[in-house]
C-alpha cells in the first residue's frame, strides 16, 4: 500500500474515533466527524419502497466507518393501505424489526402509528420488544403517565445521543377510536417548559419533532448549540440552514430518508437521498412483501385502472388532481390538501391499490367564489413543494393549479370538503363559503383525469 493510503486510510480511522484532524487544504482544524443519523418520516405503509428503503440503510451503514442511529419520526403505518390493514401491518413489523439489526433505532409516535392497533400502548410494547427505543411526549389520558419516555439516550459508538420526542397535538389526524386516550400538549409550550431540562447535560442531542413546520418554528430558538432537529407530519422534503444547529424534513412515503453527519463540538450537515422503485429490495424482507401482497389483495383491488403515460412527481400529481378538479366544476383554479396525496403518480398500469396510495383520501368538491386578489393570494401559498423561506411555510399547505387564465375581479375556486372544514390551516383565512357539487367525488375525477 503507498504511503498516500496510508495517510488517507489512517485520517478515517481517526475520524472514525472521534479525533480532531488538520486538513492542509483548509488550513484549520476540521471538528471530526461523532456519526451520522439516518432519519425518515412518515413512512405510511409504503411497500412499494419498504424493500428498497431498508437496502438502502444496509447499505449506508455498511459502507461507513462511522457510528450510526436510525431515526423513525412517526407515521409508520397507514390505515387507508388495505394490505397494512387485513395484514395486521406485517411488512411494516418486519421492516422495523430488522432495523436495530442494522443499527441502534429510536422511533418518535407520530399521529398514525396506531392506525392498526389503536392502543398506542401495546404499539410501544411491540417496539420495545423488537429492541428499539421509544420517545413521545404523548400522555396516556387513561393513566395520566406518558406512554414512552419523552427523551432516552441512544449508543452513538463511544458516545451517547440524547434524543427527546414531540408530537403533533392535531387531535383529529389520529385514528378516531384512540382519540379519547389521548392527552398531547401544545408543541411549543411542551417544549418551552421541558426542553432544556430533556437536554441538560446531553453527550450529543437531537430532537425528533412530529408536529409540523408551524410548531417546528417555536421549538427551533430553543435548541442549545450543536444540537440537530428533524421534523415530520408536513411530508416535506428540505434542509433549513442555521448557524449552529441542523434543521431538516425528511420526506414521505418512503421516497427519501436524510443522512444528518454530527460533528464533536456542535455544528454538521444533512443531505437528503431517494429511494427508487427500480432498485433492488432487501433479501431480508423481499419475499415476505411479495407473499404478503398476493396473498391479501383481492382481484378488484388488483385490477389496472388505466395508464400513466409518464411518472409525477408528488407535487406534480398534486397540481395535475387540483386543475383537474377545477376543469370538472368549471372553475378557474384548484386546490387539494398535500396529504390527501401519498406518493406521486407512477408510470405505466395502474392498479386500484397503486392508485389509493396516490389519492389517500376520497372527498367531496366544494366551491367557492373569491376576489381575483384573493386568488392571487391562495397560489402565492400553495405549492410549498418548492424551494422558498422557511418563514413562509405553513405546514399544512395546499397543491394548487389555475384552469383557466380568466382575469375578472370575481372567480370561482374548488377544493375537498376536508380543506373547506379546515380553511383556515390551508387557506389562512376563516370567510370562504363554500357550496358542494353534486355527484362529483375526488378519486373518480383524479382518475380520470390521470390515466389513459
């Protein structure tokens, strides 16, 4: 071996223990690199990418000298997928129980982790069971105790990485049933009284919050230096810089996950990465999703409803389903709630199943007549798939599109029933009157509209 390898091989291995190298190209001292966390959230059930999502960690930890913690920020299961539903979440099992196999694994709750057992305490006692750590700041209304610890100290090689769990107090996203067990706090009060204590005297310190960009924003002043912070619940996928911390949104659906690189002393980077559906899946679970899919959907739930002509990605479906909506009513523009979608639109057939994952929810069409100022004003919000100052996200957002380029000073718009009831998340106003269309429903016009 040349003595330049050495050099190269020799400068890992001292990073790798956690030791201050001299770099000669920047001329300082380069804090070295503690470990790296791999972190995703709201996962839903996606099995078209469960596989591939799980190689890609392997791989990952595999090809690093580093220490490494996976992180879950909630929302790992999907009651809308039928297949998580009559299989009890078996896939969604599986996965989780081979990720402390990988590398030490801590799950923040989200507001759909008990979409298939509702009891949110015997979810947690699964987790345990599979030996992975549990956070949430949730408190079981039945006991008045909290159903995990809100923070716990994970092993990050030859350090400790405290990590403390928040979630979203949007009471109407978890499951119905559940509602009445659950007692969750406002996330900014939750964490003006409690973070600094959940970190005092922290080795390293993450903070895992499920409570959406608008929370997020309370919590981020709050942070001690050095300190990293993933977010979830908005299916965002984006990096906010900051000075002295790492801010980060990890994706949805399985699509993404983010590599965070903590550095000794404070300060590090994340870089998000993308699950294909073409790449190959994990031999650790491949044969249990194939099984597990054939033995449960039914010939219906199989058949193809049409053809994709080419692949969207989320943002596209999102805006292609809101000008469809709008050209259906007649209307000049459309607009549909971002987690009414799950994943963008696939190329080729289509089938039932594949599409209920592309249109989660169904819904009612609902319009309402705006000022063309207004309008104006609901574009200039929606489509926070983009790139666009972190001040300027609202978390729940909506897909937007105009059908038509119509410029008089009264205009007619479409959304679901679900954003018209909650306008004033979506719409940041609280006055629209919206009226129903009779006989139109969201997943038959999306359809239509979409495939061939």
């Amino acid at each position: 071996m040349s003595s330049r390898l050495l050099r190269i091989d020799r400068r890992r291995l001292l990073g790798g223990l956690g030791v201050t190298v001299a770099t000669p190209f920047l001329g300082a001292m380069v804090p070295a690199i503690a470990g790296r966390v791999l972190a995703m959230s709201d996962l839903h059930s996606a099995y078209e990418r469960t596989g591939q999502l799980l190689a890609a960690l392997e791989t990952e930890v595999a090809s690093s000298p580093f220490p490494h913690v996976i992180a879950v920020d909630g929302d790992i299961f999907e009651h809308g997928n039928v297949v998580a539903l009559r299989s009890g979440g078996a896939i969604d099992w599986a996965f989780l129980g081979e990720l402390p196999k990988i590398a030490p694994t801590v799950v923040n709750l989200g507001n759909h982790d008990n979409d298939i057992t509702l009891d949110l305490a015997e979810v947690v006692a699964r987790l345990r069971g599979l030996g992975i750590t549990v956070v949430s700041n949730i408190i079981d209304a039945r006991t008045n105790a909290p159903y995990a610890p809100a923070s716990a100290d994970i092993p990050f090689g030859r350090r400790t990485l405290r990590v403390v769990g928040i979630a979203t107090n949007s009471l109407n996203t978890y499951p119905a049933a559940s509602r009445p067990a659950l007692n969750i706090p406002d996330p900014g009060a939750w964490a003006r009284a409690h973070l600094a204590g959940a970190l005092a005297g922290a080795d390293l310190a993450m903070v895992m919050s499920h409570a959406g960009v608008a929370a997020d924003r309370e919590i981020l002043p709050l942070l001690p230096k050095g300190a990293v912070m993933i977010g979830g619940h908005n299916h965002l996928l984006f990096n906010h810089p900051l000075p002295n911390n790492v801010y980060a949104h990890t994706g949805s659906w399985s699509n993404a996950y983010t590599a965070v690189t903590l550095r000794l002393g404070g300060g590090g980077d994340a870089a998000s990465r993308s699950v294909a559906l073409e790449a190959a899946r994990s031999p650790r679970i491949a044969a249990l999703i194939t099984q597990t899919l054939a033995a449960t959907l039914t010939e219906q739930e199989q058949a193809i409803l049409g053809r994709s002509p080419k692949a969207l990605t989320l943002g596209g479906t999102g805006r292609a389903v809101a000008e469809a909506m709008a050209r259906a009513v007649g209307a000049d523009a459309g607009f549909i709630g971002h987690t009414t979608l799950g994943t963008g639109l696939p190329a080729g057939p289509v089938s039932r199943y594949a599409f209920d994952a592309v249109v989660r929810f169904e819904g009612k069409l609902m319009t309402a007549e705006v000022s063309r100022e207004r309008l104006a004003g609901f574009m200039a919000r929606a489509n926070q798939d983009r790139p666009m100052p972190f001040d300027q996200r609202s978390g729940d957002f909506l897909y937007g599109a105009k059908a038509s380029s119509a410029s008089a000073d009264k205009l007619r718009i479409v959304t679901t029933d679900w954003c018209a009831t909650n306008q004033a998340e979506y719409f940041g106003v609280s006055d629209l009157a919206f009226t129903e269309t009779p006989d139109l429903r969201l997943k038959a016009v999306a359809a239509r509209a979409l495939l061939t």
